[in-house]
C-alpha cells in the first residue's frame, strides 16, 4: 500500500511541475542531445527509446528528429525520472 500511495505522491508532484510551466514552454522541441543529457544516456540509447515508441518524437524536413517538451516530460513521469523545473525553464 506504501508503493502506490508513493507512487501516487511522485505522480501528483510531477503533474503539479508540469502544470506550473508556462504554456509556450509545453510546445517547445528540443534535440535528442538535449534529452540524453537531461537523463545522463547516450544519443543511442534515446534514438532506440524513440525506436521501441517509448518516446516520440517529429521529423524536420532536414530528416532530424525533435521531441515536445510536453512528450518528454510525459516520458520522465511514465519512467519515473527527477523531472527538473530549471532545466526546461531554460529551454
């Protein structure tokens, strides 16, 4: 019962984090370098998370990949990853 009243806790907190971002900072792309940075990973290691669906991302027409801030912090609630309020206020 702890767990999930745990895990009920991070999920509220990080929906709280989302909602108090400003709404043009939700729409906002940023580069898969960006995100293996943020979650301390490869470049690889994001491009096959974007592969197996587990992060989306669109395509520019220059073939190179942007993923929404609003899908990326999606990504870290789903995984349960530190989401930090500073790193996409600076974005």
């Amino acid at each position: 019962m702890d767990s999930l009243n745990e895990a009920l806790q991070r999920s509220f907190t990080i929906n709280k984090k989302i909602e108090g971002l400003p709404q043009d900072i939700k729409h906002q792309r940023i580069t898969i370098r960006q995100v293996a940075e943020y979650c301390m990973v490869s470049n690889s290691t994001v491009q096959r998370w974007l592969k197996e669906g587990k992060l989306k991302s669109l395509k520019l027409p220059s073939n190179q990949k942007r993923i929404s801030v609003a899908d990326f912090m999606d990504f870290l609630q789903r995984y349960q990853i530190h989401v930090s309020e500073e790193f996409f206020r600076r974005k």
